[in-house]
C-alpha cells in the first residue's frame, strides 16, 4: 500500500521558497531523494536526518512516483 504522500510532505512560500518539504522540517523532499538516487539506503538517510522517520523517506518515494505519472493534456 503506498505511503499517503500527502499527509507528510507540504509546501509553503514562506518556506524554503515553497519547495515541497517533509512537514514539520525544513527538510525538502527534493534532497531525502537525491540520497536515495546516490544510493543511500532508508536508514542511513534517517540518521543523516534523525527527525524524519521510515514513513517520511517512503512518503518522499510516494511523491516522485505521482510526479513521475504526471501528464500534459494538449
């Protein structure tokens, strides 16, 4: 069951710009995914970063794959 993307990640323009970002941090979703890309596994990116959680890093997944399956209507 995939991780509710939503109840986890939130963006703001008064935050980091308005870059999507785990709620509660300033921790965007952007950089939990670049570790992921670089190879990193959940947990070493949770102790790089011990306010997120399993969830968080899965919620970062969840986000790109929505991203991923976004389309255009010409």
């Amino acid at each position: 069951m995939p991780t509710k993307w939503r109840e986890r990640i939130e963006s703001s323009p008064e935050v980091l710009g308005g870059k999507p970002r785990i709620k509660g941090t300033r921790i965007p979703a952007s950089l939990v995914l670049g570790y992921l890309a670089a190879g990193a596994t959940d947990q070493q990116v949770i102790e790089q970063f011990p306010d997120l959680t399993r969830e968080d890093v899965l919620a970062c997944l969840d986000f790109a794959r929505d991203l991923a399956e976004y389309q255009v209507v010409a």
